[in-house]
C-alpha cells in the first residue's frame, strides 16, 4: 500500500501503470479503448446512482408517510 501510494517515488507501480497507459495512448493504438472504458465506467456508475437516489427516495417517502400518519393519529381533530 505504501508502495503505491508514495507520492515522492517516481517508480510506484501507479505511476508506472499511468506512465504505460499514457504512452500508448500518444501512439494512438489503445487512447480509444481507454476513454471507451471511461466512458462506460461512467455510465454505469451514472446508473448506480440513479438507482440509488430512487430507493433512498422510496425509502423516505415511506417513512414520511409513517410519520404523517402517526402525527394526524395524535393530533386532536
């Protein structure tokens, strides 16, 4: 862990694996591929969330309503 994480050491496997990414994409043979896989990544993190923000909705309408209903239960009429 410290190994990939040290800022200071210019051989970290991290910065060997973006130096291996950016040189190929300066050749143009894979800079397609990768943004492609960015791009998918994305989406599909664009999607998890989505799905996300929906059930916590859900989750609160639900729990809004219980509450709604138990206050008017109080309430005097």
């Amino acid at each position: 862990m410290r190994e990939a994480c040290s800022i200071g050491d210019r051989t970290s496997p991290l910065r060997r694996c973006s130096r291996r990414s950016t040189s190929s994409c300066r050749r143009g043979t894979e800079c397609e591929s990768v943004l492609d896989d960015l791009v998918g990544r994305l989406e599909r993190y664009a999607i998890s969330l989505e799905t996300l923000v929906e059930e916590r909705t859900a989750d609160y309408l639900e729990q809004k309503r219980k509450a709604e209903d138990l206050l008017y239960q109080l309430l005097p009429k």
